[in-house]
C-alpha cells in the first residue's frame, strides 16, 4: 500500500493511494451484494408508547458502499413528526 504523508496544520494522517481507495470500493459493493435489497424507501404503520404511528425509513449506501446511512421518521395520527433518527451501520466485508 502507497502512502503520502500530509500536513494540515497541525493533524497529519496517511492518505490511501487511489489504487487502494478503488480496490476496496470494488471489493465493498461485491459483498454488500446480499443486503443491497434493503436499500431504498420503506414505509408502514405500528404502534408506538400506544399510539398510532406511520414509519418511513429510507435506507442509503453511502462512502465506498460499505456505510448504510438509516434516516427514520414517525408521524403521529395527525401527520407530525414525532421522532426522527438517524443511524449509520458500516458493515465488515472481510
């Protein structure tokens, strides 16, 4: 692996060679293959602390693909916003 060293005021870190950065792209989307299905839009109706809610989850491969980016949102009966929450998942394709 090629590494260049950089200076940014006072944080310095490696930067991956291209090459690197593409590999493991490539690598990512080849395995993530199975859950690739889960991306997308998703929407339904359930309960919450007894109440009646409607749910959209929208589901985002993000970075390389290895990263899933979860944004969820429940609405009430009258159609507000009673919680949203966002949560990423990176998963292992090793």
């Amino acid at each position: 692996m090629h590494h260049k060293l950089c200076n940014h005021g006072m944080i310095r870190f490696d930067v991956m060679a291209e090459d690197t950065w593409n590999t493991q792209g490539e690598r990512a989307q080849t395995r993530l293959e199975p859950v690739r299905r889960l991306l997308g839009e998703w929407s339904g109706v359930g309960v919450c602390h007894d109440a009646a809610v409607t749910g959209h989850m929208s589901l985002t491969a993000l970075i390389d693909g290895s990263w899933i980016q979860a944004v969820e949102t429940l609405l009430d009966a009258a159609g507000q916003t009673g919680h949203t929450e966002l949560c990423l998942y990176r998963f292992d394709v090793e």
